[in-house]
C-alpha cells in the first residue's frame, strides 16, 4: 500500500507547491502591469521560461520520443495552456481585480468535469461531486464581499481563459495516458508552441515596449520559477492525479491569493472567513481523498 501511495502523494505535494507559486503570480503580474502591457508580460515571461526548458528537453533527447500525430497534439495542448488560458489571463487580470478573475476561473473544475465525461468517459463519484460543490461554496462566500470592478469584457476574456485552461488539462492527461510524452517534453514542446503564438499576438498587438529594471526582475523570476519550474512539476503531478482532482486542488489559490495579499497588502479577514475557508478546504480534502473510487 506504501508503495501505490507514495507516488500519489509526491504528486500531490508537487500540485499543492506549485499552487503556492501561481497564487504568488498574482501578486507579481500586478505590480508588473503598472509598467508593463499584458500580452507582452505574460509573452515575455512564457518566452523565458521555453529558453530554459525546451534547451534541456532537446538535450535529455525528448523530441526523439516524440513521433506521429503527437506533435500536432502538442501544438493544440500549447495553444489552449498558454496562447489562450496564460494570455488570456493576464489580459483578464488588466480589466478585472485579481480576487474577480481568480473566482471566476474557480469554476473551470465545472468545465474539466464536463470535458472528461465527453471525451473520456470518467466522472467524478458522489462523494467528488459534494466536494467540488462545497469548494464553490466556500469560495464565493469567501469573497462576496471583495468582488467588484466588474466589465464585460473582462468576464469574458477570464472565461475563455478558463475554457482554454480546462482543455489544456484534460488534453495532456489524454497524452500521457497515451504514454508518448514524459512531462518534461510536454512541458517544454507545448509551451514552446504556445509561446510562438504568444509572442508574435503581443508583439502585433502591443508592439515594442520599454521595460524598467523592475519590470525585468517580475518577468525573469514569473518565468524560471513561477512557469518552467512551475509547469514542469504540475505536468509531472498531472501524469500520477486525475485532471479534474487537480483542477480541484487549484481552487485553494483563492485563499492563498487572500493570504498574501493580507501579509503584503496588510489587509484583514473577518472572522467568519475562516470559516468560509475550512469549507474550501474540506471540499478539497474530500475530492483528493475520495478519488479512488470511480462511478
């Protein structure tokens, strides 16, 4: 039992770090789009973070595993992960407040559950379901009283980025179930095609932009820490934990966003928060830990 375990909870210690590191994003973009537009932030970072990976891909031999049609799936993996839910985004993030773009894409769990029942037959069982739905729960108590700053546009734009986010994870689940790339390949050939798209809509669309130190000090550490290391550990997660488990996991950025903002905006929470928070929490607890029983 130790043994089926352990892989398991590697991956979800791998899942739960880098949602801490996502969650800090947040704050980063923020302050980064002051200075910088977002296209070509978020271009930017994901450009760094490919310059890191795709060199050590190639050298470890990855693209020698890679035959067939899975390149195009690969290509269709970068554009929904990173050209549309990454770009999108932070696009989402210049119209709306962090707390609003991050409630709304605490909903994709919905749109992962509704792909993988399309596209592979699997549903989460009852017990999965009652967590997912006390998870939303807790978050849109949590924040009900921080929502604000709604535009249309901006609703919109974070929607399709959490369509694009859904797709993306059950897609590079279907891959590896596939068996025929390792999460390091997959990690540095789909971002690497996003990235292109990436680049070349910030650049038509933005232009050339000068960048103060600061800037490039937020946009070098977004891109090694925050995405190439980031992504290689989530697909490494991704590979061992179902789509929609982890979809779930990713919901508690809304309280760790929360968090931070409170140790480094100095805001304050309510008592009654942190009851909104165990809900969040047990929701979260109970998917992870119901999940081996299938319906």
């Amino acid at each position: 039992m130790g043994n089926s375990a352990s892989p398991r909870v590697r991956a979800l210690f791998e899942a739960v770090l880098v949602t801490f590191l996502w969650s800090s994003s947040y704050i980063f973009t923020k302050f980064g789009l002051t200075d910088i537009p977002p296209l070509t932030l978020v271009g930017l970072r994901y450009l760094i973070a490919s310059l890191v990976l795709v060199p050590i891909a190639l050298s470890r031999g990855e693209h020698h595993r890679i035959t067939g049609d899975a390149w195009w799936k690969l290509a269709v993996l970068g554009f929904l992960g990173y050209t549309v839910a990454q770009g999108l985004q932070c696009v989402g993030l210049s119209y709306l407040p962090a707390v609003t773009v991050t409630l709304i894409l605490n909903f994709t769990p919905l749109i992962v559950m509704i792909l993988n029942l399309l596209f592979t037959g699997e549903y989460p069982n009852r017990d999965q379901i009652a967590g997912m739905m006390l998870v939303l729960v807790g978050a849109v108590l949590f924040f009900s009283d921080k929502l604000g700053g709604y535009t249309l546009t901006g609703v919109l734009i974070t929607f399709i980025s959490g369509l694009g986010w859904a797709g993306y994870m059950v897609a590079g689940k279907i891959l590896f179930k596939e068996k025929r790339v390792s999460p390091l390949g997959n990690t540095a050939f789909a971002m690497g095609f996003g990235t292109a798209i990436l680049s070349v809509s910030a650049y038509l669309v933005e232009g050339l932009n000068r960048i103060p130190v600061s800037g490039w000090v937020i946009i070098v550490w977004l891109g090694v820490v925050n995405t190439a290391v980031a992504f290689f550990l989530w697909n490494h997660a991704l590979e061992t934990l179902d789509a929609f488990e982890l979809s779930i996991l990713q919901n508690t950025m809304l309280i760790q966003i929360t968090i931070l903002s409170m140790i480094f905006l100095g805001e304050r929470l309510a008592p009654v928060k942190y009851l909104y928070m165990w809900l969040v929490f047990i929701g979260v607890f109970v998917v992870q830990t119901r999940g081996g029983d299938r319906n």
